[in-house]
C-alpha cells in the first residue's frame, strides 16, 4: 500500500450529455472549478496499483466498492492534476472498520471515506501541477469508452470525444 502514500490526484468532474458542451468555455469553468473546489485523494489506477491489488493489502475489516459516477448515455469530464511523487503518511493500521469508496474516473480511482474515521486526512505535499483531461462515455448498453490528454491538447481530442457523444444520442 505504499504506492497511496505516494499518490494523489487534485480534480473536478462535470457530466454533459451534449456534443455542444464540449468546448473551450467548459474547459475554463472547470479550471474556475478546480481552483475552488478540487477534491484531493490517494487514487488506484489501472496500471500501478489497481483496485485488486488495494483489496489484497486493505486489513480484513476494512471495505471497498467502486462507485461509477455516469449512467448509460451520459460522460464525465474530469480536470486532474496526477501526483506520482506525493509524501504522505497513512497508518492504515491506526484505523478500524474504513469502508472506502472508489470513484470511477477513467483509468484512475480517487478513494473517499464513508467512516467517521479518515486515515487520508493525514497532511501530504503535492509537487506536480500539469493538468490533465480525463473523458469517459457510456453508451445505451453499458459499454464505456476512456481517453486521456494533457490539458494543452484538449483541442485535439475534442472531436473525437463529440463523436463519441452523438453516438449517445442514436
């Protein structure tokens, strides 16, 4: 479980449902957004250290369940900010009955606390600051599609992501 200590995601997320709201002017709420009101959390990815390995090592009281956060025709976009070289302290052994929640992003699951106790509320420094697009659609029958950019190149993967949404809408 090192690999929680060592990580952290900053981000904001927005459901859209239109190939219209995907433009520049959403991409400016959102830095808006995330100066306000970004979340920060350890997060498992699909590479690293996925939610399998996170539920071999959590101790046996401890509970996980993922959380999708879009339903069938509906996309999420999310402005992140991913911190391999955090420094963080989680003593997961201090904490009993943690049932954690893993959000769904695209790639990458932020973890969130149900408990009353929070082993992640522990003070950690962040270093990175690149910005990163996460975009997820669902389509009708559950099917998902994942793409990833830097926020620099947002206006490159744009249409392709509309066309994934107005496949929502057939």
């Amino acid at each position: 479980m090192d690999f929680l200590n060592r990580t952290n995601i900053s981000y904001v997320t927005k459901k859209i449902t239109n190939a219209s709201e995907l433009n520049e002017n959403l991409i400016e709420e959102l830095k808006k957004s995330f100066e306000e009101e970004a979340i920060d959390a350890p997060f498992c990815n699909d590479g690293d250290y996925d939610l399998d390995d996170l539920r071999e090592d959590l101790p046996a009281d401890w509970k996980l369940r993922e959380e999708e956060l879009i339903k069938p025709s509906e996309a999420l976009i999310t402005l992140a900010i991913i911190d391999y070289s955090v420094e963080r302290e989680i003593d997961f052994d201090e904490f009993n009955e943690v049932s954690l929640v893993a959000h769904k992003l695209g790639g990458c699951y932020p973890l969130s606390v149900e408990s009353d106790e929070d082993p992640f509320e522990s003070n950690f420094t962040t270093f990175d600051t690149d910005m990163t697009i996460l975009f997820r659609v669902c389509y009708e029958d559950g099917e998902v599609d994942e793409d990833e950019c830097q926020i620099e190149d947002f206006s490159k993967n744009k249409d392709d992501w509309k066309e994934w949404l107005n496949e929502l809408k057939k």
